[in-house]
C-alpha cells in the first residue's frame, strides 16, 4: 500500500465528486466546483468556487530559497501542541458530514470520523473532528472515534446555540480530548439550517461565555481578519484557526494564507495560531510556518485518504506530509521548526 493506491482506490468511489487530482486547487474545471448552485454543498466551494481556488494560488505566490551547503543533518519536525508531542505540525482538520462526499454508500460517518483520529494517531499526529446536522449530543460520532483514541483528538463544534455547545464541551471533556473550540465561519450554514438546527453568529460575550465553561484550551476556527483574530484574543481563546473553511462558507474570500502575514503580525507571540486551506504538501507547510503559522490542518486529502483506504490511508497520507515537510527543511536549512522564518521564502 502506497499513496498512489490510496488514492486511485478513492478515485474509483469518489466518482462523480471529486476526481482525486493531482493538484487540488479549486479551479473552476474541476468536477467539484459549481455544484452548490442551488443545492447542498458537495466537496467543492461555495458560489463560484473563487475562495477554494484562492487557497491554492495563494501558496503560489512565494518560492522557497535552496540553502544546501553546510552541515548535515536530520530535520526535527516534531511540534507541541499544549503539551502533546507530535510527530508534524500537521493535523486532519475538523471535516464532517460524510453526505458532502457520497454517503455512506462511498464511507460511513462512523468509520470516517474513526479513520481520521485513529489514523492520525498511528502516524504521531491528530485529528480534529467537525460537526454536522447528523450529529447531537447523544450521536456524536467524532467524539466516540477520540474515546476510542484516549481523547487523542479535537473536537470543533458548528456555532450553534451555546447551551448545546457547552453541552458538546462537556462530553468533549469526558472524553478526554486534547481542546475543543468553534468554527465561527458555519454561522451561516445552509445544512444545518435546512435540518432546523440553528447556527448563529458569536458576540466576545458568547465565546468567554463557552471558554469560562471547560477547563479545555478553546480554539475559534474561521478567523479571516485581524479585528476577529484580537476579538478571540479577547475572548480568551488558546488558539485560532485562520481560515475561510476550505472556501465553503463566502464567495470571493482571499485565500487564508494571503490574510496570515498580517494576522500573524498583530497576533504572534499572544495566541496560538494556526491555518487551513489548499495545503497539500510538506512545502505548503514550510510556507505557512514561514509566514507565521505554528501549525496546519488538512481537509479534503484527508477524506481521499479515509475514504481510499480508511486508518491506513489517513496513517500513509501524513507520513508523506511528513516526508516531503522534512525534505523541504534540509533544503531550506531548517533543523527544526523554530528555525523557519520568512528568510526561507523568496
Ligand atoms: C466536506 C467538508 C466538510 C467540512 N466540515 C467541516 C466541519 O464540520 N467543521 C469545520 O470546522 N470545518 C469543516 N470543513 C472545513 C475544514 O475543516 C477545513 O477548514 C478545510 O477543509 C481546509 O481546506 P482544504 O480542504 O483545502 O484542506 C469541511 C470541509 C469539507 C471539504
């Protein structure tokens, strides 16, 4: 088993959903794009698709500097994230709703949410896990797959009213997850909306309200500007997410990794900041470290991988992440992640 049959396994029953390219980048001939036109949302973008593919140019705008004289060695990749040791900077972001992508017939929402968290964790990494109008609190599959991994995951849940996210907290706490936090961005959420579940956009005053009710660190995911990015500061979030949710949730957003320079710029050094969006190698990742990420999460490779080959293609996905992250550093001189600076990038 290698990528390459991870992947052709997923093109075969992603047919008609997403052709697995090589490139996923979002462009408008993509079979993906265009299809929420006044339906659900499948796997694409939203609209015209311009956010997604913006994730991806963004990354092409900047060049990594070849620095290869000098002492050899072996880059250290390994990241802490609030006292775990992970292998990357790298985790399955928080996807769910296994109907955007063919249903059961193609994963089940069991064994997908299992095939993230159980499969990040083989590679030494975690898997966050989402929220979806199938999910409640007594049917909450991602939190049963980080049961099943010794809380050995994140769980973000949709803006919803905060009775019941405190309540998703809570459950979240009995199973010993690492954080839990909220994407602020699913405030408009046709699905949840059409399945009557009601999200909302979030006041500073709801998210210190949800941040004072667990004893967990609490992420805010879906911060696409400095004002949101202090506001959750405020709030006493312990990390953020920036992000334009794989360009699912706003027509025409820039890409996240064009708005992270700033925000890191404003915010470095007083929140945790992570990003997500059209990352699909370890030479993405160099870049957003370089432009002030401490850490990414990947989304849609890690549905290809879950759905081509479950736990083992999820475990096989990050350990190319990891490679290609670690071949990137030697290249660039970069013995571990402290080392990555905007020097790297040309
Ligand atoms: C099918 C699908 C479902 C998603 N569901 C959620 C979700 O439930 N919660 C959430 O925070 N983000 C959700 N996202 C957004 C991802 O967490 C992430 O922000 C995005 O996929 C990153 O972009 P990438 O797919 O280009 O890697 C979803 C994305 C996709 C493609």
């Amino acid at each position: 088993m290698n990528l390459e049959v991870v992947r052709a396994e997923a093109r075969k029953k992603l047919m008609g959903i997403c052709g697995v390219y090589k490139d996923c980048d979002g462009s408008p001939m993509r079979i993906c794009q265009g299809q929420s036109y006044g339906k659900y949302l499948k796997f694409g973008g939203i609209g015209s698709g311009t956010s997604f593919h913006n994730n991806f140019l963004a990354f092409r705008k900047y060049g990594l500097k070849m620095k290869v004289i000098g002492e050899h060695f072996e880059p250290d990749t390994t990241y802490d994230f609030f006292g775990n040791k992970l292998s990357l900077p790298v985790m399955a972001a928080s996807v769910a709703g296994v109907n955007s992508f063919g249903g059961e017939s193609v994963i089940s929402e069991k064994e997908f949410c299992r095939s993230v968290v159980l499969g990040s964790k083989a590679a030494g990494t975690m898997g966050w896990r989402g929220d979806s109008y199938v999910y409640s609190i007594e049917n909450s599959f991602g939190l049963d797959a980080i049961a099943e991994a010794d809380g050995w995951g994140v769980k973000i849940v949709k803006p919803r009213d905060q009775e019941t996210i405190i309540k998703f907290f809570k459950k979240a706490e009995h199973a010993g997850c690492i954080a839990v936090g909220t994407d602020v961005d699913g405030c408009e959420s046709f699905a949840m909306s059409a399945h009557d579940i009601p999200v909302f956009r979030k006041k500073i005053d709801d998210l210190k309200e949800l941040i004072t009710s667990t004893n967990l660190p609490v992420i805010i995911k879906g911060i696409m500007c400095v004002e949101d990015a202090e506001l959750a500061y405020q709030a006493g979030a312990a990390a953020i997410v920036v992000s334009n949710h794989g360009g699912r949730v706003l027509d025409h957003t820039p890409g996240s990794l064009d708005v992270l320079p700033e925000i890191a710029g404003q915010m470095k050094g007083k929140i945790k900041i992570l990003l997500d969006g059209g990352v699909r190698t370890g030479y993405d990742v160099l870049i957003a470290l370089a432009l002030g990420a401490e850490a990414v999460l990947i989304g849609r490779d890690i549905v290809r991988a879950a759905v081509g080959a479950g736990i083992e293609g999820v475990r096989i996905h990050m350990e190319y992440m990891l490679k290609t992250l670690a071949k990137a550093m030697k290249m660039t001189n970069c013995k571990n992640l402290s080392e990555i600076s905007s020097a790297i990038l040309v």
